[in-house]
C-alpha cells in the first residue's frame, strides 16, 4: 500500500477517534478495526490503541476536576480498580499468544 494513502488513513482515524474519546470515550471503535486492517497484529494494535489513548484519559480527569472533588472517594476507588485491571491485563497480553490456537 502506499505511504502516503497510509499516512492519510492513520491521520483521519487519529484525528476520528480523538475526537469520539473526547466525546464518549470509544476511540477504539475506530482506531482498532483500522490498525487491524492495515495489518497489524492483534495485540499490538491493543497496545498501540491503548498507548495513544493514555492522554485523552488524562485531559478527561483534569478538565473534570471540579466535578471529581465532589466524588473524591469514589474517583479513587474507580482509580485504583482500573489500575489493578489495566496490570492484569497487561500482563495477560504480555503472556498470552498472539495468534488464535
């Protein structure tokens, strides 16, 4: 395929699921299905989409912080709970074959 139709492609979908992560946080909607198609193995394309996504989940928390101080309890619970499962599944994917059995 060309670089540039490439280049075109990964900088709609960037831009399209930035734009659904601000919005509904669904840009692995879009940016999966995409990496997939433009053959990249399944579980690189999970850490890919996870790893470009990291900092629409920041942008959230910080333009919500006045509504997070009213549930700070609540916001550390939920914290910690994605934290424990964003391990576990790292580590899952760290370990688990990449090809269907």
């Amino acid at each position: 395929m060309n670089i540039y139709l490439i280049t075109m492609i990964l900088l709609v979908t960037g831009f399209a699921g930035g734009l659904l992560s601000s919005i509904a946080g669904m840009a692995s909607l879009v940016m999966y299905p995409v990496l997939i198609a433009l053959g990249v193995p399944p579980v690189s394309a999970d850490v890919t989409n996870t790893a470009a996504m990291i900092f629409t989940g920041v942008g959230a928390g910080i333009s919500s912080a006045r509504e997070l101080k009213a549930n700070r309890n609540l916001m550390f619970a939920v914290t910690g709970y994605a934290l424990i499962g964003g391990i576990l599944g790292t580590v899952i994917l760290a370990i688990a074959p990449g090809r269907h059995l």
